[in-house]
C-alpha cells in the first residue's frame, strides 16, 4: 500500500471527522478542559494532578501510519523525553472507541508505549472520547499545551510537515519543541494555533 497516496485522503478524512468537534470545545487563550480519567495502570489521572505544571496532551493510536511516522523514527520520544526532562507532564491520550478495531485494551497499549521507548508521565485511556470530544480532538496525533496557569497555550501539529513519511521528520520544525521553549521562557507561544495532521479519531459514532 503506497501511504503517500493516502496521504490527501487521510488528512481530508481528518478534517471531516472534526467538523462535529468544533461547537463546544477547547480555546486557545482559555482554561484547558478538567478531565478525570484511568491510565493504562488502572490509575485515577486528573488534569488537576498537575496543577502548577505545563502539561503536554499527545493523542495516540499506534495503528495510525502517522503515529508510526513519529514513532518508528523516535521524534516523538524524543519530544517527550526532552520536555520531561524539563518538568513538563506529558499525557498521551488514547481516544479510540472500543468498537472499532484499532483499539487496544490497557495493557495492550502500556505494553506499545513500553516496547517504543517511550517516555510519557501517563497514558491515558479515554475510550468514551469525553476528553477528546472536550479538546476537539481531530486527528492522531493532535498535540496540546496547558501552561502552569492551566490556560490553553497550544493546539495543533507536531510539527510543520504534514506527511506519513519518516523521512520528513529531518526537516520539519517541531511546533511543540516550539510551544514548549516559549511556554518555559515566560513567552508568549509564537503559534499557538497550527493544523493537526493525521489519521481521524476513532470515535465512537466515527
């Protein structure tokens, strides 16, 4: 299968698939949306574990082919690992509806996050969607910034090069690296809003 084709069409699919998200979400510029939910652990995860922290929300599904772009060549272990290592919270959030046949129980998922290298504070099981319907969600991955206020400081891609190719990881600027450096340096974030890319939510009615 050539994914490169795909490419045009994954993404439109993507769009399509968020149009039903837009009425009642998240804002850049306003409070991020509390959430409560289990990790992969079986773990109570609040957003307001974490207040006073910047916090990172990741959108994960390991069969999407531009997850495995990310993944596959390490850029996003890296971003975690480097944000991390800064204080940041990293949460990766699985939105994917028990119905569909990407889904992957919780100990499945722990067990991707672990054989990838992986580096998030937490993943998070969010199979009903609410916190993804809550963010407008709209693609894997769709990257958020909470600053330490809880305000919404970022949301969009990973990075500038809208593509499945590993390849292009080389030379794309990472808008989140981006988000991030500005967020820690007191700044206001440089683009705080850019297009996500990737393969649709998988949601329940999607």
């Amino acid at each position: 299968m050539n994914l490169k084709a795909l490419t045009p069409l994954m993404f439109g699919l993507s769009l399509l698939g968020g149009t039903a998200l837009a009425a009642s979400t998240a804002s850049v510029g306003q409070a991020a949306p509390a959430f409560s939910v289990s990790d992969a652990n079986g773990k109570p995860v609040s957003l307001a574990d974490f207040k006073g922290k910047t916090v990172v929300l990741e959108w994960v599904n390991p069969e999407c082919p531009y997850v495995r772009k990310h993944y596959d060549s390490a850029n996003m272990q890296a971003t975690q690992k480097a944000a991390t290592t800064q204080g940041v919270v990293w949460l990766s959030v699985n939105s994917t509806h028990a119905s569909h046949y990407d889904f992957k129980k919780p100990a499945e998922m722990q067990a991707w996050t672990q054989k990838q290298g992986a580096a998030p504070t937490a993943t998070l099981m969010d199979g009903d969607g609410k916190i993804g319907r809550a963010y407008g969600a709209r693609t894997t991955p769709h990257m958020y910034v909470i600053d330490a206020r809880g305000t919404l400081v970022y949301a969009g891609g990973i990075d500038d090069k809208p593509s499945s190719n590993p390849g292009d990881v080389k030379t794309a600027k990472n808008l989140v690296t981006a988000a991030l450096t500005d967020v820690l340096a007191g700044k206001a974030v440089a683009q705080p809003v850019t297009r996500p890319y990737g393969c649709s939510v998988k949601y329940s009615d999607g």
